[in-house]
C-alpha cells in the first residue's frame, strides 16, 4: 500500500512556525512590563543606530551629486519660473464687449 503524502511543510524546511517568538526574547505576550520597555527601547536604540547611519550614507551620496544636481535645478528652475525682466508678455487679451441694455 503507498504511502499518504504529508500535509504541510516537509521535515528540513527552514522556515519554521515561531509561536509568536521574537528572536531570543521568547514569548512577548509573556513579558513583564519592565522587560517589555526594555526590550523596546533597545529596539528603538538599533533602529535610531541604522536610520542615522542610512542618513550619513544618503547625505554622503547627495553631497557627491550636489555639482550635478545645481547645474540640472537651475537650469530647470530658469525654464519653470517667469520672465522677470520687467518686459510684458506678448499676448495681448480680448476686448471687453459692451453690454447694451437698450
């Protein structure tokens, strides 16, 4: 007689079900107030850790494009902004029509 297949997932898998386990902390519905604030402020401490040092690396690569960039905005800004040389524009608006009530 075959054998059944098995549901779910096959005995080497590696992504196993964690049991509402976080890392090596263990179970967070568990913990005491106490360990709970000290566990998220140490995840806010690694969090604050890579933010500032993902701003360090994007501010690094920004100020290597700075000479690039400045000639790209003014160039773009002259084209956006008007003409302020004190010189009217050359359309020229309709006439009012009259209104005559009589």
């Amino acid at each position: 007689m075959a054998k059944k297949a098995r549901r779910g997932r096959p005995s080497g898998s590696k992504n196993k079900k964690s049991n509402g386990k976080i890392g090596r902390v263990g179970n967070v519905a568990k913990m005491e107030v106490g360990q709970l604030r000290a566990y998220i402020e140490g995840l806010q401490n690694v969090l604050a850790k890579k933010v500032s040092e993902q701003r360090a690396y994007f501010e690094h690569q920004l100020s290597q494009l700075g000479g690039y960039v400045s000639k790209k905005t003014s160039a773009a800004v002259k084209a956006v902004t008007p003409n302020r040389t004190g010189k009217q524009s050359t359309r020229r608006l309709g006439k009012a029509k009259d209104h005559n009530d009589g």
